[in-house]
C-alpha cells in the first residue's frame, strides 16, 4: 500500500485544520482551514507546504473558517480541482468565505492607512490574504456529496461523509483506499460533536478504522451538562438585570448564534426570565440562520416536532435582527438591559468588539462567553482574568462581570471524545491526535494509550508520515 499522511496544520494547536492524503497516486487534502492563534497566523501568508496544482480534490468537513477559510487562497494559488462537502456547508461556506473576504479586504485598507499615518511598514504586505473576488472563483470547485453516499475519487480510493454533530452540515469522512488486494479504512474526525444537544443529531459513531485522525480541542476537560446551559443562562440574566447593565455575548454566526437563540425561545416561552430585547447584530448569522431554516431534515427529533407545531426555534418576539452599521451603533444608547449577541465569537474581530469598548468597562455589564476561545484571542485574554485588554489600539479596564457557559461548546469534551473513539471494535494500526493545544492533545493521547492500549501519535507541523 502506498499511502502517506502530511500534517499541514492544526497540530499541537486548535486550528488551521489540512492534511494532505497521499494514496494510490493522487493527493487529497482534508480540510483547508485558516490559523486563528495570532502566532500562527504567518503560516497562512507563507506559501503553501505542497503545490496546489498537484492536490486533485480537496475533502471539507465543515464549513468554520479554520477548516475551510483557506480555500480561496488555494485557489488562487494554482488549485484546480473539486471541493467537496455536504449540502449545507456549502451553502454556509459561501457566507462565510465572502464574509471572511469583506473582512482581509477591509483589515487590509486600515492597516494601510494606520501605516501611513505612523510612517512604518508591517511585518506583512498591506494586502488582504485573499479577496472577494478570489472567494467567488473557489465556488466554481464546490461539489456536494450526501451522507452516507459514496464518493468514488478514482484510482481505489472511495470517501463517505457522517454527520458529525458539529454543528449544521458537518461531518466525518471516513475514507476506503484499496490496491494490491489489500484494503485501508482511515476516519477524518473533522470537529466531533455531542450528544444530547439541542438542534443536531448526535455524533456518528464507528466500528471499524485501520487509521483514525482526531481532533482534541478538549481533550483535558469536561463541559458542563447541557441540561444545566438555561440555568446558567438564567442566573447570568437575572444578576445584569439588577445590575442594569447589558449582556454581550461573543457569538461564531454559525450554530453557536442559532443555539443562543434556541435556549433564549425556551426561556422567555416559559417567562423563566424578563422578556428582555434580543440583539443578532451579525448579518452573518442572520444568513446562516436562514441556511438552517432551508435544511430541517438536518435536525434532531424534537425540533422537528417544534417546526412541525409551526415553533421556530429562532425566532420570538423580543428577538430583533441588526442588519445596519447604524443600528449596531444605535445599540451603544440602550437603556435598562439587552442581550447583544454578535460576532466574532473569540472577539478577533466583527460588531462584537464595538460593543465590548461600550461594555467591558461597565461593572454593571456581563460578557458572556459561549464557546471555545483559542491561545493568543482577546476572548482567552478577557476569560483568563486580564485586567485590561487592548481594543482598537485603545487600553481598556476589564470591569464588566465575566462568565462563560460550558455547556454550550459544540466540541465533545474529554470523555465525550474517548466515548467516540471507543466504539471502533479492532485495534487500529495508529490513531493521530490533532486540532488542541498541546497540553490537550498530550494529555489525551495518554488517556487513549491508558484506556486501549492502541498505537497513538501527536504528529509535528509538516511532517510526513507512511502508512502500512
């Protein structure tokens, strides 16, 4: 068997998910994600590790920018062949691409503009990593494979997408490579969801794999428990009410916003809470919310059964769509309390870090954060405890209240993770832990050697490794 793995990213480190398969004669690349550690970032404007005119397919699990915001560069760069992912991602994928776009082109504009007025140059030219322009052409690659639909990408090598649980779309590509009589099965975990949760259906699960590659992101912790996520949401509420200040929750436009929106119907339906007014300042996540409104057969039994009882989980009347630069700012003047919900959820850019200038020195104020918040973000900074926090080159106080809820993560946790890879019924030849920092995928790579006793691996950045 001639079949080879290169580690191009999101190893030791949480993003900048791409792994180029090399099998039978062809190279595929699994996922093509962006570097969100500030660290990392020069590893998107370096030239890519392989030629992208020699990749004949690239193979997406779900449309995060860090599995997937790489792909107009790569083809811009030479790439000139399919892109595959479900349905769903794709449709999110062109929100999020052009969104991304908008965003490098803009940076870029200001960065330009501060540098002349400061008389330097920065450490990279003053041009966006990709455009617009550059975002439209990478559609013309889309192709779309249902799950559970085999995929044949020539030469013995067949792929077949399962829903990951992840968030809308995402999945697990598990890949069959055959040649010389013999046959190879390697699982690409892509993000692995959980169970239980509201909106998605529960992981898919394996019995069977000569070679797993997993994600880690919590490999050394546990979440909370999804049913406790309205108690804490509750309680966050109750307390910035009295306080009178507002609430601003740092939200990824996609599944996170939709899920606030989910837990926030169930509370007010209730009169668990005030009916307070519920700000989506994320044109972003307004377009995606519309994805997920196109792709009900998506969604697990009981919202199904909320939409067939003609109940929107992501809509209620309090709730009030912010589409506008002037309405953003408009919300700066707000009396009482309101929940903002907004864009970018590790607060590295977007609406969301307007209103923290307008909050996060307020006592009266909470910033609640619902999700991951990767090394080197100013949301990792602010949930660590700085006193202080740089926004718009401007030093403010961190006076506001901060909370963070667990159990929101769409990433399974630690034990969720070993549930997942636990199902696989023969001991695979390797299993290689990717995608977490490196505290986390060290320490899981010891539970899974502890727990099964299977060969594990925590490949380095760039390296290559054969498979037998």
């Amino acid at each position: 068997m001639d079949i080879a793995l290169h580690f191009l990213g999101a190893t030791e480190n949480v993003t900048g998910s791409r792994f180029l398969l090399k099998a039978n004669g062809q190279n595929f690349l699994i996922d093509c994600g962006m570097h969100q550690e500030r660290a990392l970032r020069s590893r998107d404007w370096d030239d890519f590790p392989v030629s992208p005119s020699s990749i004949d397919a690239v193979l997406i699990t779900h449309a995060h920018l860090d599995h997937c915001g790489y792909l107009p560069k790569l083809v811009r760069e030479g790439f000139r062949g399919s892109i595959y992912s479900t349905p769903a991602t794709a449709e999110i994928m062109k929100i999020s691409l052009l969104d991304s776009a908008h965003l490098q082109e803009s940076d870029a504009e200001h960065k330009k503009r501060r540098h002349e007025r400061e008389g330097r140059k920065g450490k990279y030219p003053e041009v966006p990593l990709y455009t617009v322009e550059d975002s439209l052409k990478c559609f013309d690659h889309f192709k779309t494979v249902k799950y559970k639909t085999e995929l044949d990408l020539g030469n013995g090598v067949t792929a077949k997408y399962h829903d990951a649980g992840h968030i809308l779309g995402s999945a697990m590509i598990a890949i069959n490579i055959k040649a010389d009589g013999e046959s190879r099965r390697i699982i690409f975990s892509g993000d692995i969801g959980r169970w239980d949760r509201p909106i998605l259906r529960d992981p898919s699960l394996f019995e069977h794999a000569d070679y797993v590659v997993m994600e880690s992101t919590y490999g050394n912790r546990t979440h909370g428990a999804v049913a406790d996520i309205e108690n804490e949401l509750k309680e966050v509420i109750d307390q910035t009410i009295e306080s009178r200040g507002n609430i601003v929750v740092p939200s990824f436009a996609i599944e996170r916003a939709q899920e606030v929106l989910y837990h926030m119907n169930d509370l007010l339906a209730a009169n668990k809470i005030p009916h307070i007014m519920v700000f989506l300042d994320s044109p972003m996540a307004l377009k995606v919310t519309e994805v997920f409104r196109h792709h009900p057969e998506l969604f697990d039994e009981e919202t199904r059964e909320l939409l067939a009882a003609n109940t929107s989980p992501f809509d209620f009347p309090s709730l009030v769509p912010v589409e506008s630069t002037e309405h953003s700012k408009a919300l700066n003047y707000l009396g009482g309390t309101g929940m903002i919900v907004a864009g970018s959820g590790m607060c590295t850019g977007g609406r969301v870090k307007h209103h923290l200038v307008n909050n996060i020195s307020r006592p009266e104020s909470t910033i609640l954060f619902v999700g991951y918040q990767a090394n080197g973000t100013l949301g990792r900074l602010i949930v660590e405890g700085a006193e202080e926090v740089r926004i718009y080159r401007e030093k403010y106080p961190v006076r506001a209240q901060i909370k963070q809820i667990h159990g929101f993560s769409a990433h399974a946790d630690k034990n969720e993770l070993l549930r997942w890879v636990s199902n696989i019924n023969n001991t695979p030849r390797k299993v290689f832990i990717v995608h977490g920092e490196e505290d986390s995928t060290h320490d899981f790579a010891e539970l899974l050697q502890k727990e099964h006793g299977w060969n594990v691996a925590i490949p380095e950045y760039r390296e290559e490794i054969r498979l037998d």
